[in-house]
C-alpha cells in the first residue's frame, strides 16, 4: 500500500492537508440537484448546469463521484442510448457482424467516421463497422473516409491490394 501511495503522490505519508475542490462543493445543493437531473442528464451537462449556477470547482469527475457516493446508476432508462456499448451494438445490428471494407467476420470493431474529437456524433449513423485490420489502415491514415457514400470506394481500394498481395483471392 506504501508503495502505490509513494507512486502516486511521490512521497508515502498521507496529505495533511487534502484540500479538494470537491470538498469546496456545497453538498445538499449538488446532491439534490444530481438526484433531480440524473435521469434525464448525464454527467457533462449536469456539470455545465451546476458551472452556469455559479457552483465553483465542478467538473465531471467531481459530478461522477458524488454520483456514485449517491448510488445513482449513470445511464437511466433515458440516457441508455447515449452509452457506447448500446450505440455499438445497434451499429453491428444494422450494418452486420463482419467488416464494411474486407468482410472479415471473426472479429469486428467500429469506427466513428467523423472523430468524436472533430466533432462527430456517437450515433449509428457516424458508425462503421470494420475488422481490427481495416482500423488500423484508417487509424494510421493510409485509407480517408468522410462519411458513407465512400465506402464502396475504399472497400474496391482494399480488396485490389489484397488480390495483390494474394493472386488466389476471388
């Protein structure tokens, strides 16, 4: 235990003064106001709600821990679409379980065709399901793909070098 705490404080005796900003927090308020918002917000917008109060040293981790201190589920029956794993699982449901570019089946990932950081959507419809390998062709740029009118392209694009690379593929 010493050792965890010297990894990560870099020393091994406890703060004397641990001085949070969650605990700067006023509680009653940011635990009722989490309670009432909880099923219709997920933690980035309660935060930015309780910033536009004029609640200082809120952000999303504070938001997430006095959440589960509550025992109050993140995703309610509302917000179950918002989760990646849903949103991941519908994509497989409507695009299939094997890759758009190669049709690979065994194992498949999906890729968000707009980067969330560029501001792209985690929705189905900015999701395409590909193979590990076809990831790692787009991740590392060496195939673009804008939205979902390209694929076909790309998929001829693939399956030319595969036949390259493999003269017995049909």
């Amino acid at each position: 235990m010493h050792m965890a705490r010297i990894r990560r404080h870099r020393y091994p005796e406890l703060k004397k003064d641990p001085c949070q900003s969650l605990e700067k927090m006023p509680h009653e308020f940011v635990d009722s106001f989490i309670r009432r918002n909880c099923h219709e917000m997920i933690d980035e917008d309660i935060t930015k709600k309780l910033i536009a109060k004029g609640i200082t040293g809120v952000t999303v981790w504070n938001v997430k821990y006095r959440r589960r201190k509550l025992g109050v589920k993140k995703y309610l029956y509302g917000e179950i679409q918002k989760h990646k794993a849903w949103v991941r699982a519908q994509a497989i449901k409507k695009y299939g379980n094997s890759c758009e570019l190669c049709g690979y089946n065994m194992a498949v990932d999906t890729h968000h065709i707009v980067p969330k950081h560029n501001g792209g959507p985690h929705e189905i419809n900015n999701l395409m399901v590909i193979c590990p390998n076809c990831h790692a062709l787009i991740t590392r740029k060496i195939f673009f793909i804008k939205n979902r009118q390209e694929i076909p392209n790309i998929r001829m694009k693939i399956l030319s070098r595969l036949k390259s690379f493999y003269p017995t593929l049909p």
